[in-house]
C-alpha cells in the first residue's frame, strides 16, 4: 500500500492515518470538520486532500464515518474516484452494506470492517498509531467483495499491528450484540440501580460489583450511537435475558414467600442459571485465547506504598514465573490491599513459596 | 478477649479461630464433622470442646453455621452456657435474630455478624488467619444488643484485622442484596447467555464483557445457599432491574422496527439508564474509599515475558508513583497486551514521560 485516504478524522479515522504514515503510506486527509481535519494533519496523520480530489486513486479509502454514513460517504468516494478499494471502521456491519446495495454502489471494491479498539476520550486528539496493536479487527466480505479489497483491508489490519477475523456481516452485529452491547446494558442497568445504595452499602462493595459494574462508566452519547446502530440485534439478546431473569425472580419468590428450597441439580430457573454462568465464562478465552480456567490464583497481601507491587512483581520475575493476570481489591479506609496474582497452575506453588520466603503474605 | 468457642469450623469459622489463636486466645472448636473439627485442631485453630462444654462459660462464642441453622446453634449453645456473649458470621443478618426473638432466646447476649471475605475453596483446609485482613466487617445490633456483646464482637473483628461496620439486621440485607447478590445474578445471567456464543464471537470478546461475567464463575451451589437465605431481598431488585430492561428493550425495539431516533437528552428509558449508569458507578468507592475517577488511567503495552510486569512496576516505583489500580487487557493470539495503571492525576504526566524515556509504548 502506497497511498491511502482516510474520510473523517475522529479518534479511530485519524489513529487509522497515524499508523499507515508511520509505515510510509501516503495518506490524504478530509473531514467536514476543517478544525479536525487541521488536527490530524498537525499531529503527524497525513496531508489534506484537496477539493478535486487527488488525481490518481488512492490504494485504499478508509471511510472513518458513524454507521449512518458509510453508505453515503462510499458514495461520494466513488463518484470521486477516489481509491480503488474501500472500507470503513464502524461498530455496526449489516446496514452499511445493506444501504450501499439498495443505493446500487459498486460492493466489488467495498469491504466493512470494525477495529476492536477504543478509547474513553474522542476526537484526533486522542488518537495513537498504537491504538489497534494487538487487537482483532474483524472484516465482512460479502459474496459481492471483489479479492483486492478483501486483500487491501487484509493489508491496512496488519500495518496497524491488529489480528484480522473475517465474518459475515450479520454474523459480526449479532456477535457484538452479544459480546459488547448487551454486556454494556446489564452492567449500566445494574449500575444505575447503585444510585439507591446507601453510603453503608457502597461502603462494603466489594470487588465483584466493581467488576459487574466498571462498564457503565462509558460516555452515554457514544453508546446510545452505539446501540441505536444494532438495535434489533441487542433488543434479541436482551429479550432472552429479560426471559431468564423472569424465571430466575419467580424461583427466588418462591423461597422467599412460600419456604421452597431449590435442589442443587435442578438444570433450570436459578439453579440452572448458575451453572450455565459457569459454562458460559469458560467460554470466553483469557489471555492470549487460553482459557482463565487454566490458572490458579496466588493471592498476596501488600501495603499501600509506591514500589509494593514492584516489589512484589519483581520477586514474581525473579522466581521466573509469568504473571498471565491480576486483580487488586481494596480495603475500605486502610492501607492494605489484596493483590491476587493469576499463574500457570504447575508454577503456583513454588510462587507461594518463593514470595513466603521473601516475607510476603501468601493467602493460598 | 481470653477465651472463645468457635463452633463450625469451615473455612470461615477455622479462618476466625486461627485468627484469635495467633493472638494469645485460648480457643475451644466444635462442629459436627469430626474430621472438620480434627482438621481445624491440627492446623492450630484451637482445642477440642469437651461434650460436656468448657466448665467456665467463654468470653465469646462464634457460630460459624448456615443462616438457617444460627438461631438453633444459639439455642444450643446457650443451654449449655458455652459462653457470655455470641455472634455468628452468616451471610443474612434478618432472618437469625427473627428466629432467635421467636424462640425466645436471650438477645442481649448476641449480636449478628458479617465479615465480608471469601474464598472460591472451602472448608477448613482453605482458612487462613489473615482471611478478614483489611475487609470490611459488618455487625447488626438490636435495641436487645447488650453493650458487653457488642464491645466482644467489635474486639473480635479487631483481632482479625477487619474495619466494623455497624448496620440494621434489615438495612444489611438490602445492601448485599445490591452490593453483592443482585450483582452475581445479573453476571451470571449475561454468562449463560455466552453459552451460545459462537467461535468467533469469543474470540473478539474484550476486556468489558470480561468484567462483567468474572463472578460468573463462582461455585452454583454456594450461590444457591447464599442467595436462598437472602430471596426476598434479591427478588426486590431484580424486580426492578427487570422493570429498567423491559422499558430499554421497548426503546431499542422502537429505533430497530420504526427508526425513532431517541434524544440523547431524554430522562428515561435507554438514555436515562445510561445517564444513571454513570451516576451508579460514581457511587462505588474505589481504593480506600476514594472515588475511582479521581484516578488517572495511563495504558502501557506490554510483551509477555516473565518479568515485564515486574519491569514496569519497577519503572512506576523509581518514579515515586503509586498505582492505585490497575487492568490487563488481552489480544488474541498475540504476545502483547495493554496494561492500564491508575495513579494520581498529578502523577500521571510524569509517569508517563518517564515510562516512555525508558523505552515503554505508552498510549495515554
């Protein structure tokens, strides 16, 4: 890839920029937004393309625009002549390629994709060449996208250090819906509830709800874009939800109001909920796609000084044993935390050992 | 303190004795399982309690039991005049003192308990004396509540390193109903609905959904006992919480089927739960009760190699910085990830000019 134009420069358009200069593409700017555009080019991300275009087409056009707009944005880029391929960066697949067929664009040289990544802050301001290292970009080529697009898109998911997944297009919003959307819902509808706790409850929270909760912190705006762009996808996943949330509730009035006790090996209702909570987390791949189950926890007792963890990762390091994750829980008003350290089961006892040795409390 | 009886010696109630044992208190345990109670004994939580009880009554007796079984252990034991003052360390307060006042018990001598610690294992080869160290520990006197049954149970808490926290019975129950068992629904809930998750869903799932399901993962039958002895309580905030997702799913259902457009202002439905969301979180306290946005968040990438975690910690150290918090976020079959440190928002720019002089990808 030679040349590049990158259409609208907000966090994930002008990081796209960012990283493809940073490997020697030449990449033209354009943004409705003349102070964005400006930005963006100030930071280092491309050059601005001018009104009539850029003469030749660009290798690649990269349509950074909200999902509402990829397909009006394709095309204005290909009435231009602008590249040769395109592709776009949004949250959401089907519709943009649904709208750019009913509008009879050319699906040959289109190919949607949504980089993995983000951030809390928005604007070029916040955008990094590094932002999608490490991250999976997923791509949807439908049976319309011609090879050299698929193989453009391919090209610009590894100049930004990212893992590519190809999926369907329908396949990719349900998949979201699921695994981000939805997620984000529960965990502000719980938040929201925590507006009710009292200063005692909130005292005594402890992990678990930090963790459930820690989501919903996210910028409202952003999300209700976000969500409004996946609608019928969400709305599917919480309507099951809502269905086990139903049956789990009527079992717990039951205890409550009529004395029932569930049997442990009962598969539905709450009892089943439980388990398939189970079965469900393991699901989802921990670090480097290994299942979290695959780790044991070496819980650690430290201080609250600047170097205790340090300390402590350094005897970790020293014993050679690669910390895979980690989680801190907090002590209401003292100076003392819970640092639990998540290793490779074969190299947890001689952790426990080695950093018992060293004066620490081990709790395992 | 000089004497106590610990009576169920599980991981909690091993964890207590083992506790009050390393500070001088003779402790006599008892449980119905021989082998727990022997177990307990060898690991040097205290003395086997004769049957016919300890001659002298103690000064406090712990009764580490289910909830439903507390009010018939008080009974039993002060029959026996085990001794002068009793607690117990179940996870509902309302429904033991309840029990206790309809059997006519004397209640001036008792005074419920929670210490809010756990482990994932149990049983009393799981307890350490260091289990409550830094959590909080919450007791529920009555108008009944003797001053001399309270002042033992704060020295107990103190014994075991926890900060007290005084509640009503009633007030407790609502609490964790919200800080605790509402939220380990709501997880295990969107869990579940993982278990349909397709390969390529999982392999794109983030750090959110992640969070979000991590106490998903917790031992169903345990949860079983726990949100049982506490129904009533749970099944009012879920009733609730279903309420705010019924009203969310009719918004996302209303955009995906007719195209409303919903005002990123408006007070109810999706934007207003996402509005409360932010508010909901703002409300948990972060490290020793600060609030967690009073922290600034600085994302490094990482290798993974043993000792790298060690290596950044040790930067952060020479830099006089404390990290208050922090996460690891994962890439899919990459060998890098993204750690993000939480440190003081003064201490955030040079932290990261020196992270980043010293040769570190700091995305902040």
């Amino acid at each position: 890839m030679k040349t590049a134009v990158v259409i609208g420069t907000g966090l994930v358009g002008t990081s796209v920029a960012l990283a493809l200069s940073r490997h020697g593409v030449l990449v033209l700017l354009e943004d409705r937004d003349q102070d964005a555009v400006r930005t963006a080019a100030s930071l280092g991300a491309g050059t601005l393309l001018a009104p009539e275009g850029a003469g030749q087409p660009a290798d690649l056009a990269v349509l950074a625009v909200p999902p509402a707009h990829v397909a009006s944005a394709l095309a204005e880029a290909q009435r231009r002549g602008l590249a040769r391929c395109y592709t776009d960066v949004c949250s959401v697949k089907g519709g943009p390629v649904a709208d750019a067929v009913a509008r009879g664009l050319d699906t040959a040289s289109y190919i949607g994709g949504h980089p993995l990544a983000g951030r809390e802050k928005s604007g070029p301001l916040a955008a990094r060449a590094d932002l999608f290292e490490g991250r999976p970009w997923v791509l949807t080529p439908t049976a319309d996208t011609g090879r050299e697009a698929l193989n453009r898109a391919l090209e610009l998911v590894s100049l930004c250090g990212s893992v590519p997944v190809v999926m369907d297009p329908a396949e990719h919003d349900r998949a979201v819906a699921l695994i981000s959307h939805a997620p984000h819902l529960v965990s502000a509808l719980m938040a929201a509830r925590l507006e009710y706790a009292t200063e005692d409850a909130a005292r005594i929270a402890g992990q678990g709800v930090r963790d459930v909760t820690r989501i919903a912190a996210g910028d409202p705006e952003l999300w209700l874009e976000i969500l409004s762009a996946n609608a019928g996808a969400v709305a599917d996943v919480l309507e099951e939800y809502a269905g086990d949330l139903g049956a789990v509730i009527a079992d717990l009035r039951a205890i409550a109001d009529k004395g029932a006790a569930l049997a442990p090996e009962a598969g539905t209702g709450l009892v089943g909920q439980l388990r398939r909570g189970n079965s469900g987390v393991a699901r989802i791949p921990g670090k480097h796609g290994a299942p979290r189950a695959a780790y044991a926890a070496v819980p650690v007792v430290i201080g609250d000084a600047p170097g205790e963890l340090a300390r402590l990762f350094a005897a970790a390091g020293a014993a050679g044993v690669n910390i895979e994750d980690l989680t801190i829980e907090h002590s209401p008003g003292q100076q003392v935390g819970l640092v639990t350290l998540y290793v490779d089961p074969d190299a947890a006892p001689g952790l426990s050992e080695r950093l018992a040795e060293r004066g620490w409390t081990v709790q395992a």
